[in-house]
C-alpha cells in the first residue's frame, strides 16, 4: 500500500507529478537559502540541489506524459478500479 499516491486504499492521496512538484518547491525554497554561502560545502549541497531539480523536473514531465497517456486511452479512473493492471 502506498502511502502518498492516489490508490483504492487512499482515494485522497495524491497523483505522481502533484507529490514530485511539492518536492521540487522544497528544494528549490532551502536552495535560495544557501546560495550567498561561499563556502566548499554549501556550494556542494547548492550544485546537488541543482541537479536533483532538473531530474525532478524531467521526473515530473515523465509522469505527467503517463497520467496523459491514461485519460487519452481510458478516461478517467471510475470507482477506484485501475485503468491498467490488475
């Protein structure tokens, strides 16, 4: 069972691309707090961040690109029954 995504168990949760945006807000919010800070480390952490927020991002149009390919071949999820699998 999941914990955060949309299932039968957790109609509430969230879809893929909407927990992946929220996450991407995090980093990028703590990342504009470190970029005046010169030092070796935070220059680290400030490169990393960068990069996890272009994988995010390409994350998120993945996603995004599924969910698409979902509703165009299927409609919408109908009494929480799986448009694929089983």
């Amino acid at each position: 069972m999941t914990h955060f995504l949309v299932t039968d168990e957790n109609p509430d949760g969230y879809k893929l691309e909407d927990m992946l945006k929220l996450i991407r807000k995090d980093i990028f919010l703590r990342t504009t707090k470190i970029l005046e800070d010169d030092r070796p480390e935070a220059q680290t952490v400030l490169d990393n961040n960068v990069k996890i927020l272009g994988l995010l991002s390409e994350a998120i149009t993945i996603a995004e690109n599924s969910t698409s390919v979902l509703q165009k071949s299927f409609g919408p999820s109908r009494d929480g029954k799986p448009r694929i699998g089983i």
